[in-house]
C-alpha cells in the first residue's frame, strides 16, 4: 500500500475547506488547511507535502505573494512543489499570467471538484 501523498490547502474559506477535505479524503489523499499565506509558509517549514491549492484572495498575506515565496526557497523540496492557483477571478489573468505568479496550474471558483480530482491526479500520479 502507498502512503498517502499529503496537500496543503491555502483557503480562507471554511466551506471550500471542508468540501475540498472530503472530495480528497475520498481518494486517500491526507490534507492540512491554512487560512493565509502566512499560515501556508509556516506549515511548509514545519511538514513536507506533496501538492499545495492557493487561493489567490486571502487575508495577511495573498496566494501569489506565497507562491513569489515558495518559489524562492532555497529548500528545492519546498520551491519546486507543484502549486495550483484558485481564484474567483481567474478570468482577470491569462494561463501566461498564472504560469508567471509561479502556479502550475489552476482552478476557477466555484470549484468543479470533478475537475479539482482531476489537476490534482495529473501532478500527483
């Protein structure tokens, strides 16, 4: 049997939280939330995961401000984790834009869980 691979999930949202840990706890997926930026980093410095989902929209500190840090980690276990982008306005960037900030890839609110699984599957398999 595998371990279960580990997501971090940067959502300010306590609805999307727990939906999103029962879409993923479905397919054995283990999941820890954080509600800003901040928390994202802190928990990244403290466990090892193996995908992180950003909001963009979160107070203290926002999801691209986040990623800009991850990706400059000096830790490659931290710097090259595949991050996905969530946002309510996904339709204000272009995938370049996206690509840019440092995401992967990323998802349009409201979520589409199917197709959340979906991303998720493709960088975790």
């Amino acid at each position: 049997m595998s371990i279960a691979k580990k997501i971090l999930v940067g959502e300010d949202s306590s609805v999307i939280i727990n939906l999103t840990k029962n879409v993923l706890a479905f397919e054995d997926y283990q999941m820890k939330a954080a509600r800003n930026g901040k928390q994202v980093l802190e928990l990244l410095e403290k466990e090892k995961f193996d995908l992180i989902l950003m909001d963009i929209s979160m107070p203290v500190m926002d999801g691209v401000e986040c990623t800009r840090q991850i990706r400059a980690s000096e830790d490659e276990a931290i710097s090259k984790l595949p991050i996905i982008a969530i946002s309510g306005n996904i339709h204000n960037h272009t995938p370049e834009e996206f690509r840019r900030f440092g995401f992967d890839d990323f998802i349009q609110k409201p979520l589409n869980y199917d197709k959340l699984l979906a991303t998720v599957k493709k960088f975790l398999s």
